[in-house]
C-alpha cells in the first residue's frame, strides 16, 4: 500500500546518510551555524494538530514526555476527550476551526513555540524508546536552517504476522521564523516557503505510525476528504509533481485506480526524470496501478524498469517488476527480479520510502509461488519455508506452506503448518483451510472441535460458513444440527447458505413464530454474497415484485456471473415487457449450469416463439437437444414448431421421441398431436398405453 510522504529533497538515491560528529562539533552532522546566528533556548516544543484522537494521543504523549520541554496540541474541533488528556500531560491547547489547510494549521501549532527545536507528530505514533538518547543531543544542538530525519514505522495488518514498512521524513527541525509549513496536505517545513523543503539529517530516531491498522482506517475514513485536498493542491500548483504523488496515492488509497495511473503518470511527466525523495514510490506505485489493478504487465514492467534506473536499489520497485514478470509467465526472469529485491535490504537505510516486508519474506513468498505456478510444489515449499525462517508467524506464508505441503501428499507436515496458522492467526483463512484439510481426511468430528474454538473470532462471513459446515458434519454424525445453523443466523441473518437450511426446517417443524422471525432478519439484512442475491430475486419472483426481482439479480450479477441470477433476470424483464433483455441474460446461461440450463434454453425457445421467430426458437431447442436429448419437454416443444412450420412427420417424429423418453407425459403430447391431425384411432391407442 502506499505510504505517507512528506519528503521534499532532491537527492541521490545512492547518498549515504552522514555519520554522526562531524568536525563542526554539531551532532549528526548538522552543519555549523554561522556567526552571530541568535539561538532560542535549547530544548525540544512537541507541536501537534489533532480532532477526536483520543484512542492514541496518551500512548503518544507518554512516549515523549520525559525528553521534550513543552507540548503545544492545536486542537481543529474534537468532541471526544482529545483535549482533557491533551491536558493531562501539561500540554498548551489552543483552538482553531478547521479549513482544509494542514500547513495552516501546523503553522498555528509551531507559532507559540518557545524552544530551538520543533517536533512534530500525529496523535496516532509514538517515540521508540530507543530513540531517547538522539533526541537528547538534538535538542541541546545549535539550530539554523537543516533538519533532521527520523525513520517512520508504518504498522500494517494487511498481512498477519508482518512487521512495519517504513519510510524517512522530517519531524524535527529549527524553530526559527523563516521556517514554516507548506501545503495544503502532506504538509512539509521548509525555509521561505521553499517548494523543495529542507535539508536534512539521518539521526538514529524512529517512531512508530498505527493509523494504517485496518480498522483505524476504517473509522477514521478520510480518504474522500483527503482526496478533495490534495486535488485542490494539485490544481493550485499544477506544476509540482509532489502535489500529483499525493493526489495519486491517494486515489490509491480510495481504489480510485485510474485516477491514481492519471495522476501519478502527470507527476512523471512533470519531473522528467529527476530524482527526489518520492519519485522512485510513486514510480513503484504507478508500476502496482498499471499491473496489480489495471491488468497491464508490460507498462507495469516498463515503469518497474524506469524506477530501477534511477533508483537501482530500491526493493518495492525490483518487486513490482518480479510480478509484472510472473504475468506475462517470464519466471526465471521474475526470480531474478525477486532475489534483487531480498538483496536490496542491503540498502534499505538509504530509501526514504520502503516497504520493509519486501525483502523480509514478501520476495520469498512470490519466489514459492512462482514455482508453484510451474508446477514444483517441492521448490515452492522451500522458498515458503526460507520467508518463515524470517518472519514466522506471517499467515500468507504459513498457509501457502501447507497447501504445498498438502499438494505434496505430505499430509503430518501439511497438518502441523495447517494447525499452526489456525492456532496462531484464528482468522477466516486459516479456520477454513484446516477445517477442509481435517473433513478431506475424513476427520468430521477434530473439524466440529475446531469450528467450536473458532467460530465466535471470525468475521461474520466466515463463522456463518463455518457453523454452516459444523451443522453439517453433525447431520453426518447423528447429532443434533440446529443449533449450528441458528448461531449462523445470529451472524449472517442476510445469508442464504444458513436460511436456507433453516427456513426448511422451520417449516416442517410447523414452527411458524420461528420462521417469521427468521425472514424478517432477513429482510433487514443487505445481501452480501451471490447465493444471497439468488434467494432474495427468487422471492421477489414469487411475490411477483418484478422489478425487486429484476434489481436484486443485476445486483448480485455485477458481483459474479451466476447462472440462477441470469435466469432469474431473465424471468423478471419479460414480465416487464423486455424481450430482449430478458434474451440477452439467458445468452449468458451456458451448459455447464446444468441445473438451470434446460430452463434457460426451453425459455428461450419460448420467448421466440412467441415472438413467431420459429427458427430461432427451434435453434434454441437444438441447443437443449445436443446436450440433453431426451428431455421431454424439449422433445414436445420441438414438435410444435415443426407442427407450425407444417412438417407434420417430423413433428410425429419428435412427439413420439418424447412418448419414449417418457411414456405418460410424452403419450399425452403424442395424443394430443394425433388429435389435432384428426388420427383419432392413433390417438386412442397411444393413450390407451399411456394410461396403462
């Protein structure tokens, strides 16, 4: 995922950081400051900008507190308790309405500032406990116009049992009157409202960042807003390829994709090759847009390849370029690329923005999986093992390992790396694979066990279709399965893999309370997954709510294409007057939906008929024939349209195939053919055999 950038620079991709004590005496390099320079007192001004950030400002205040000399928190309208524990910690709060302004309202923050150094964080990271020393000997350095750097630990979730990724950026800097904030987002100090920002100085501080957490996203919910803003940014200075980085990770962030390939393909062609801190990230990212979302490898490799030139050791981008290659199936080729990233690590201090889990055990993941995809599963289970002995506990590569494991027919280790990732993760994913490992080795009752530990930490989703299949290996085993299927209600009301099941049971247990109490959950519930869809377009059908019916099937269409969903479209249209929509869906019913096929294509044939397109109708049936030929009512329809187009012994023909196929009810067809031909000893004898 795209990371927060705040990096201004223009450097080398191949700089080292400076050492520490330089002959200027300063720490870390800084520069001496020239004579005369009038220093405020030494000392460290924590300046921060919050709203309604009460779930992490104490954890972030608390790591700080012993090493800076004041807390300055500009508070842009918090309703919750961000300012009493603002307060609680001697902070200076001050009280500004919010204008879609960062830089404004860092700018705020900083201007009441009593000490030489400023630094800067958000409510959500906190001071690595390491970092104390560094920060002690920079607030006690003389301050002109450099900065300092300090490495950003983004935690993510996105994969369980990962790490950080991190990037560089500046949170420490001079408190001197000519250095202020600038832009609207992504803000960043520079000296004289300087577009390139200032100069810095790598410094053994890091803190750790929490708001990439799934469910901090999800609360906080910013990316439209943010979105509005760098937008606006970008339209103020069009000519800064920073504003449209922003705006394209942003965009990325709200799977705005091909805004976010506008985007960042505009702050290509603005910078025109040089190097600044973001480039080779939004190169990488722009490289992820074009393959990962957008489907098309070779740009993505032909970015990949144009960030490596200017940045040659730059692990995301030697990565993206390893899965451009596994697209196009270049996979000696995409190894190479992927061992280039594990070796990038090397260089991992230099980059200002990095993910770390590349060349941690990512890089060895898609190794494992390229080899799988060639079908060595021996090879995959060794690179899959190789990304464990770095990282553990990482779920990916945990369940990847026991599939191989499993495909291997290498069942006690299979099970152990199975088992493990269960115990370890009680995810969605790993609940499942192990419950499927344990029912394909015919172990119904350790499944039932597992499910029981499990069901109540999955998502809704997953404990519904666990509790599901628990029911089911109850049935099997001559227990009692209701109870399975009523906790799956209680977590999935809306899903029709569990009422289904229940609904069927209320009804013959004539437990009608029950029943009504069932579907008016459902009723309340929104459909989520494409069975769900199905139930709900066939209700509507059976209330004659044809609209409903016809909204509900293209709704869960656009989620999948799915066969009952198309015939039930189909059946919604016509009762509303669209023949050819509804021609249109059943085009989409093929033969290998067998349980709906026969109906499509007599429907179908219907549909023409009714319309007087015999031929059309007839090449409908000849569909249904080739795969199913002795399908009575096929063979009976069949037999009409040859009736109407005149060709009474081929209409015989077809009419007595059908008394073959089925002696009643294609007796009664066939009767009824020599009726109206006026047969009528035909007639009495072919129903005289039908009745007996």
């Amino acid at each position: 995922m795209p990371l927060r950038v705040n990096v201004k620079r223009q450097a080398k991709a191949s700089a080292s950081p400076p050492a520490p004590a330089e002959a200027s005496g300063q720490p870390f390099g800084l520069a001496a400051v020239p004579a005369g320079r009038v220093q405020l007192p030494p000392g460290m001004s924590l300046c921060m900008i919050v709203k309604n950030e009460e779930r992490f400002l104490a954890q972030c205040l608390s790591s700080v507190a012993d090493v800076v000399d004041e807390i300055i928190v500009c508070d842009t309208g918090s309703t919750d308790r961000t300012v009493e524990i603002a307060e609680s910690f001697g902070a200076t709060v001050i009280h500004r309405e919010w204008r879609n302004d960062f830089a404004w309202a860092r700018n705020q923050s900083i201007e009441g500032a009593r000490f030489r150094w400023i630094m800067f964080l958000d409510a959500d990271e906190e001071l690595t406990p390491a970092s104390k020393p560094a920060l002690l000997q920079v607030k006690h350095a003389e301050a002109y116009h450099e900065a300092i750097w300090v490495r950003c630990f983004n935690e993510s979730d996105d994969y369980r049992g990962t790490g950080a990724m991190s990037h560089a950026l500046i949170r420490i800097f001079p408190n001197c009157p000519e250095i202020r904030f600038r832009g609207l987002i992504h803000e960043f100090p520079s000296v004289n409202n300087s577009a390139d920002g200032l100069q810095g100085r790598m410094a053994p501080i890091s803190i750790i960042h929490h708001g990439y957490l799934k469910d901090v996203v999800a609360q906080r919910n910013k990316g439209a807003r943010n979105l509005e803003i760098v937008r606006a940014a970008a339209e103020r200075e069009p000519d800064d390829p920073f504003h449209w980085f922003n705006l394209g990770s942003t965009a990325f962030l709200v799977d705005d994709f091909e805004q976010a390939r506008d985007a960042l393909e505009k702050m290509r062609e603005i910078n025109a090759g040089r190097m600044r801190g973001f480039i080779p990230n939004g190169l990488s990212l722009l490289s992820e847009v074009y393959g990962d979302k957008l489907g098309d490898a070779k740009k993505s490799e032909e970015i990949a390849r144009e960030c490596l030139a200017i940045a040659p050791h730059y692990a995301n981008a030697h990565f993206q370029l390893g899965k451009a290659l596994v697209s196009q199936r270049r996979y000696e080729e995409a190894r190479e690329a992927y061992l280039a990233a594990i070796e990038d690590g090397k260089y991992a201090h230099l980059q200002f923005v990095l993910d770390d889990q590349v060349y941690i055990w990512k890089a060895y993941s898609e190794i494992g999986a390229s080899y799988v995809a060639q079908g060595d599963e021996k090879s995959g289970s060794e690179w899959f093992q190789k990304g464990l002995d770095n990282a553990p506990n990482v779920e990916p590569l945990m369940v990847n390992l026991a599939r191989c494991l499993d495909r291997q027919q290498r069942f006690d280790e299979a099970e152990g790396v199975f088992r493990r990732a269960f115990e370890t993760h009680h995810s969605d994913m790993t609940a499942i694979d192990y419950v499927n490992f344990l029912l394909r080795h015919r172990r119904g009752m350790d499944a039932l066990a597992a499910i029981e530990t499990v069901h109540r930490d999955l998502s809704d989703e997953g404990a519904a279709a666990l509790l599901s299949a628990a029911a089911q290996i109850a049935e099997k085993h001559g227990m009692p399965s209701l109870r399975y299927y009523e906790l799956a209600a209680e977590r999935s009301p809306g899903s029709a893999e569990v009422v289904n099941p229940l609904e069927t049971f209320y009804r013959a247990n004539n437990r009608m309370a029950d029943l009504e109490r069932l579907l008016a959950r459902e009723r309340e519930t929104e459909p989520k997954l494409p069975p769900d869809f199905v139930r709900r377009s066939y209700q509507a059908i059976q209330e004659k709510d044809w609209e409903r019916a016809r909204q509900f099937a293209e709704a869960g269409l656009r989620l999948q294409e799915e066969p009952h969903l198309r015939y039930n479209a189909a059946v919604a249209a016509h009762q509303l007057g669209d023949i050819e929509g509804a021609l249109a869906h059943l085009d989409h019913v093929h033969t290998e939906a067998e349980d709906v096929f026969a109906n499509a294509q007599l429907f179908r044939a219907t549909l023409h008929r009714d319309a007087s397109r015999v031929d059309d109708a007839m090449l409908a049936i000849g569909h249904l024939l080739a795969e199913m030929p002795n399908d009575v009512q096929a063979l009976v329809m069949r037999g009409e349209l040859f009736e109407a187009r005149g060709d009474v012994q081929a209409a015989e023909e077809s009419y007595m195939r059908a008394a073959e196929a089925d002696r009643q009810r294609g007796s009664v067809a066939l009767a009824g053919f020599y009726l109206r031909q006026q047969r009528f000893a035909d007639a009495a004898r072919v129903a005289d055999v039908a009745l007996h």
